[in-house]
C-alpha cells in the first residue's frame, strides 16, 4: 500500500531512531515497530500472518482488524504474542517503540542475533518472554529499566552468552517466573539477582556455564515456591551456602547438581521438607557425611548426593 511504502524507508534508517522516538506519534511509532519486526523477521515465511502489513488508515495497526498475535487497547498495542511461527533472523532495535506494551512473547521460533538494548525502552513491560529460539549475545543491562516487569522473564533455551548483569536486580516487583536455563551464560553470579525477593512461582540459572561462588544473599528468595533446575549444571565452586535452607516453602526441584561444590552438607537443607520431588545434589565434591536432618528428606522425595 502507499501507507507502507512511506513506512519502510523509515523503519529501515538506523540513524532515525532517537529522533523518530521522540517526534513521531504513538500510532506512527506502532506501525514503524510492528512493520520492521515483520521486514527483519522474514514475515512473507511466517505461518500465520493474518492482516499484517494491511491497515485502513495508514498510521495504526490497531484498528485494521487486528494483526495476528496483535492485542490493542484503543490505538495502542499493549501486547506481542506470536509462538512458533517460524520467525527468523533478528529482533530490531524498533522493538522498544512499543512503550505501552506490558506483554511481549515471542517463544518457539527461530530468532537470532542478540538481543537489543532498546528493549530498555519497554518500561510498561510485566511479561517478557523468548524461551525456544537461537539467540546469542550477552543479556542486555537495560533490562534492569524494566522495573514494572513482575510477571516473567524468560530467555530459557537460546544460545545466550556472557556474564549475567547485575542490573537484573533492579526487577524487583517480580513475582513470577525468572528463567535463565539452558543457555551459555558466564562469569559469576551477581548478588544483586536474590534482590528478587518477591519471586514465587519459578526460577532457574541452571545449564550454562556459570563459575565462582554463590551467594549467601539467594537466601532473601525465600518466598520460592518452585525451580526449574535451580542453579544445576555450571561450574560453580565453594561451600554450599546454609541459606538455602531459608527456601522452605520450596515443593518442586530443589536441583543442584554437577557443579563443583566442595566441604559438607548444610544441615540447614533439612528445612525443605515440602519439597515433594527432587532434592539432587548429585555429582559435586561434597563430604559422604549427610547430615539426618538432610537424609530425613528421603522418605517424601527423590533424593541424590
């Protein structure tokens, strides 16, 4: 359409971006994000694209007659929901236009390249989420902007690298799910992640490649309900740190498996006894000596050490 042909000329100018962020109306900026999320992610392959690239008014895609995966309020898109549908190459740095997005899903597809530092820009963001895709790159520190987030933030199941930052910490207001696993992700563990001290229902760092030590400070999580392999599978080293114990509302996957954990077992793990699954310590460097209170745990659970 006319609409679009003035529109890609702009969403493909790298050296636009800041200006058009500021001078260029909400809806405007809508239409510049979604296109290019389109133009860069292949979207003539997607499997679905129901009305996308097709508007009525030449400067909202709101209200087309909705774009697939598209949720507005009024003129403004609040969410991005678009699950294995066969999205290829990179996320553009246009993604972070969508500022009254609360919601962006993009899991189960084949994105790559890294992720950019304008998701940032998404300060009404409550659930992000990319699990299942083929991205690389470190985590982006802007992410700690994102303090409205307090629902998800799952990056699970990508090739991610690089230390995780520190600025995480800054999120908070998060309550849900923070998953990390199953990436390349390095360097140590930074004290400020337990900041998180609201989290309830899941979290996990497990199955990268993670080194040093482990704070006494993952104690502060103590409202956890459940993990997903919770830090199992890195290199980390030390003792293990007493307060674990304090995650004793913790049910479901209390893993800690294949590191590099030296000296004895902590009696004060015998507080997990809701855990009603696995309690693994399998593959470490510990002490044969398990602690009764520990070895209690037996009797409800999977054990291993």
């Amino acid at each position: 359409s006319p609409s679009m042909r003035m529109i890609e000329p702009i969403a493909s100018n790298e050296d636009l971006h800041t200006d058009l962020h500021r001078q260029l109306p909400d809806s405007t900026l809508n239409l510049v994000s979604l296109s290019t999320l389109y133009m860069s992610t292949f979207g003539s392959n997607w499997l679905t694209k129901t009305n996308w690239m097709n508007i009525s008014d030449g400067t909202n895609p709101c209200p087309s007659g909705g774009w697939y995966g598209v949720i507005c309020s009024s003129t403004e898109v609040v969410q991005l929901s678009i699950f294995g549908n066969n999205l290829q190459g990179t996320i553009p740095s246009q993604i972070g236009y969508l500022s009254f997005s609360n919601s962006i899903l993009l899991n189960q597809n084949n994105l790559t390249g890294s992720l950019p530092t304008e998701i940032g820009l998404l300060t009404s963001m409550k659930y992000f989420s990319i699990m299942s895709n083929e991205l690389f790159g470190s985590i982006p520190s802007q992410i700690g902007q994102l303090t409205s987030m307090d629902s998800q933030f799952i990056l699970s199941y990508n090739n991610l690298t690089g230390t995780i930052p520190s600025q995480i910490g800054r999120t908070t207001a998060m309550v849900s799910q923070c998953l990390m696993n199953s990436n390349s992700l390095s360097g140590t563990i930074p004290s400020e992640l337990f900041q998180m001290t609201k989290l309830t229902s899941q979290f996990s760092i497990g199955f990268n490649k993670i080194t040093g030590l482990i704070s006494s400070q993952i104690g502060q999580m103590s409202l956890l309900l459940s993990t997903v392999d919770l830090i199992s599978t890195n290199s980390l080293i030390g003792t293990i740190p007493s307060q674990l114990g304090q995650l004793s509302l913790l049910t479901h996957g209390f893993n800690i498996n294949d590191n590099k954990f030296s000296g004895s077992i902590p009696s004060e793990l015998g507080q997990l006894s809701l855990i009603t699954s696995t309690f693994n310590l399998e593959y470490n460097n510990l002490c044969d000596d398990i602690p009764s209170e520990v070895s209690a745990l037996s009797s409800q659970v999977t054990t291993g050490w």
